[in-house]
C-alpha cells in the first residue's frame, strides 16, 4: 500500500488502513488535511469522512464503495475521525502514528463500532529511519515487542477505558497495513482478557 492506492473503498477495513498514510485519496494525517479540517481536530472536534464516495487525486478514481461490512450491515462507509486530545495517537520519536474513528460525530450510547487505525512504513528516508530500523527490522531479526506497539498498546487501553466508561457495548476494531499490522498485533495481544472482549476484530 505504499507504493498504490485502492481501487475502490468497498473493504471499510483496507480503506481505513491505506487512508492512515500521507498523501492518500482520503488522507487522515493533518499534514494532508484541509485547514477547515484541521481546525475542527485542533479544536477538539471529530471530522466526516464518506467512503461511499469517489475520490480523485492526482488523476486517479478511487470508486466509492459499498456492502463495506458483511458482519454490520449498517455500515454505510461514514466514520468520523475522533481528535487525539490526549496526547497517545502519535510519537515522532518512535514514528508511530494512529487514528482513532467511530460511526458517530461524538462517541455516545448511539455508538456501536469503533476503529483504531495504525499506520504502517511510510517510504524510506531519513524521516522514516524508526519506522525502518527500530520496528520494522527489529521486529523481523528479534521478535521483540516493537515500541510502536508499546505505544499504541496504551492507547488501545485508554480508548477501551473510555468506552467501558461511555458506552459499554460498543467495540472497537483494530486494523492497519504492513507495520501497523505487527504494531497492531503486538498491542492487541498485551491486552487483558477483559480489554480484549472490547475488541470486535483485528484485521
């Protein structure tokens, strides 16, 4: 997913995935935002992304989608990225970066799905080297619980708090591409049993 886009937003899971890296059809990274978009983020308020529409970006369609969810038949392909007010969605040092979505505008009792979106290797570059040398590659030559994962592990945690505190029947799903698929995976395997039975899917 780093080198091509989708070719349509049918897989609500692998939109979210790809549209956690920079310079995508449907961007979630500031950096790639609308400055009336990042206003509503800064200012602490969610933002509408409609994934059954087509996007256009630099000459190519990506098709709108549909059926997004086999399991929820609901899902029309609208979620609204949620502001990372505290702080646990992001860390330059380590080069891990996340996103945090619901079906709602405000995560409420009309809330049933959540999603935790970590972004996987941006390309290679000077910018990009804990992406590559301290995740990637230490994950692949030691099996090492990676620090992203570390980082993304205490988020998940505070995200299930928060819906056990707001609104104890919604789930959250956890999805991601390339190294958000081992930083997902290592994170989601250090929750408790009871933080696991928050979580609907990892994909």
């Amino acid at each position: 997913m780093t080198n091509w886009n989708l070719e349509n937003f049918d897989s609500i899971y692998a939109s979210l995935a790809e549209s956690a890296y920079t310079t995508r059809p449907d961007s979630f990274a500031m950096s790639d935002l609308k400055a009336d978009r990042k206003k509503r983020l800064e200012d602490g308020e969610s933002v509408r992304f409609d994934f059954s529409q087509d996007v256009k970006k630099d000459g190519q369609v990506t098709q709108g989608g549909q059926h997004f969810d086999s399991t929820d038949p609901n899902n029309d392909g609208i979620v609204y990225l949620q502001p990372d007010q505290k702080g646990l969605l992001e860390d330059k040092e380590s080069g891990y970066n996340a996103y945090y979505l619901s079906e709602n505008e405000t995560i409420n009792q009309d809330t049933h799905q959540t999603y935790f979106v970590v972004r996987g290797s941006d390309g290679m570059g000077v910018d990009t080297l804990n992406d590559w040398i301290n995740n990637d590659a230490r994950f692949a030559l030691t099996d090492d619980y990676i620090p992203q994962a570390k980082l993304a592990n205490k988020a998940m945690k505070a995200k299930i708090a928060e819906l056990e505190e707001k609104v104890p029947k919604a789930k959250m799903n956890v999805t991601g591409h390339s190294l958000g698929t081992i930083v997902s995976a290592q994170a989601v395997a250090n929750l408790s049993y009871d933080e696991l039975d928050s979580c609907r899917s990892l994909l």
